[in-house]
C-alpha cells in the first residue's frame, strides 16, 4: 500500500500545521482547503488571487459606459446641455424641500448694490438655476427650450463656447434686469440664458447663409409673451440675455478661424467688460 509523502513542502505555506497534497496552479506552493480559491483549472493560493485581480481588466457597467461615451469629445453629444439640465433639475428638487434654496439663488436688483446692504453679486449667475416651485411647467419648458437650442448650437461652436455663452448670457439677463426693473422685484428662471442662446443662433445661422424664418418666429413669439400683462414674466431677464447672445454670437461666428482664437477670447472678454460696465451704471441709478 503506498504512502504520500510526509515532508514541509506537503503542509500549507500559511497554515505549517496543516498537512496537504493540493498545489496552486499558478505557483505551485502547497495549500490548504481554507487557502484554496477555485479557478477555472485546479485551485490557486491567496497571493496569487490577488495578483490576478489587481492585473484584471476593470469592467464598466453599462450606464458608466453610456455616459463615458456620451462625455467624449468626438462624441458628437451636446453634453453640456445634458450636463446644465441635470444640474438644474437637481436644483429644482432641493427647492421643493424645506432648505431655502430658492430664496439663496433668485436674484433680484437690491444684491448688486452695495450701498443697500444686500451685496450678493454671485446671484446675478445663479438665478439661471432657481425656478417657480408652483409652476413645474415653468422649469419644464425652460429645460425643454435649452435642450432643443443646445442639441443644435453645441456641436456647432463646441463644448467649452457653449458653457461661456450660457454663462455670460445668464450674466446679461441679470444685467437687464438690474437696469430695467424695479430692484426689489426678485427674479427666477434659465430663461434669460435660453434668450441668450436664441441670439447667438439667429447670429450664427444668419451670417452663415441658413433659413432664419422658423428662428425669428420662436423668438418673436417668446419675447412679446413677456410684454403681455399679467404673465408675470421678467422681459427685462430676456432682453439682457437675447442681446447679449446676439453680441457672443457676432464674436463667434467673426472669429471661427483657428488663427483667430486669440481674437476670439478677446471679444469674449469685451463682452463681459460691457456687462461689467452696465452693472456698474446700473448700481449708480440707485445711490
């Protein structure tokens, strides 16, 4: 009757006094059942589990894929638009819990003049995010606006245009705002920004030779709603963002070589040097 063999090299490598005749297919030491991990053929030891899966290929679930491919460049997807909806319908959310939200982010003329104790000019961008709480059609059919005017003029200037212009447009609307409404009037709403994105399309598409009926319509209808009374909507937030637009898109569309970068960011600058100025005028209207 034969016998194993009763050697060290027959006990496990991490448990001496456990004797066995089981060798990991990867290394080759002896192990114990404890130390075993099956693996497709035979067993292999806890270092070399290891090993194997620091070395494994990291696997990506579907939805980190998806939005991975959407968040490429070359992806050909307005991701910004999808990245401010998001973000903006987020905010909305935590407006309808009790935090104070709304009354943080709204924005109105008294917190862009010092002399009033209410200086809070960060207000004159974030307003872009805050909407009606009693009137879910009023974030719905801004982030349905954005969504069209983004699909069509992100991919056309490009991802990082596409930020600049909404955020100086949302910058611009609060610019009117402070100039041409009543400065205790608080105001709400992406709209001013969407106007601003209206401007710099019915720019682009009409210096570039495309059909602009359809355009000046939708804006034309949109614009004179504001003057309606009894809408409650802040005109004053369109106007400043339409021709703020206008002015990004006369930057955008004179500059779009590649030798004309450095002129382009010049013309941004410009812009917002003139908003600067108007916010400066404006405060001066009530001291």
């Amino acid at each position: 009757m034969s016998t194993f063999p009763t050697g060290r090299e027959n006990f496990c490598y991490r448990h001496p006094d456990r004797q066995s005749f089981v060798l990991c297919q990867r290394c080759g030491r002896t192990i114990c059942a404890e130390c075993q991990t099956q693996a497709p053929v035979g067993v292999i030891c806890p270092e070399c589990m290891r090993e194997q899966r620091a070395s494994a290929p990291r696997v990506k679930s579907a939805a980190a894929s998806r939005f991975s491919s959407v968040m490429r460049k070359d992806s050909g997807h307005p991701a910004v638009t999808y990245v401010i909806i998001a973000l903006t319908l987020v905010v909305f959310v935590l407006q309808l819990l009790p935090l104070g939200v709304t009354d943080a982010l709204l924005y109105a003329g008294v917190y862009s003049i010092p002399e009033l104790g209410h200086f809070e000019p960060w207000r004159m961008l974030t307003v872009a995010l805050v909407h009606s709480k009693s009137f879910i059609l009023h974030v719905a059919l801004n982030m349905y606006t954005l969504w069209i005017f983004g699909r069509m003029i992100e991919p056309m200037i490009g991802r990082w245009r596409f930020a600049t212009l909404y955020i100086i447009t949302a910058f611009g609307s609060s610019v009117g705002v402070l100039l041409l409404d009543n400065p205790l009037q608080p105001v709400v709403g992406a709209s001013g920004a969407i106007f601003g994105l209206m401007g710099a399309t019915l720019v682009i598409v009409h210096r570039l030779g495309g059909n602009m009926t359809g355009l000046l319509v939708l804006v034309g209808i949109n614009l004179v709603i504001g003057f309606i009374p009894g809408t409650n909507i802040a005109w004053q937030a369109h106007l400043g963002g339409l021709i703020t637009g206008a002015l990004l898109g006369l930057v955008f569309v004179g500059t779009r070589k590649r030798r004309q970068q450095g002129l382009q960011k010049l013309g941004i600058a410009g812009v917002v040097v003139l908003l600067l100025v108007l916010t400066v005028v404006g405060t001066l209207l009530y001291v």
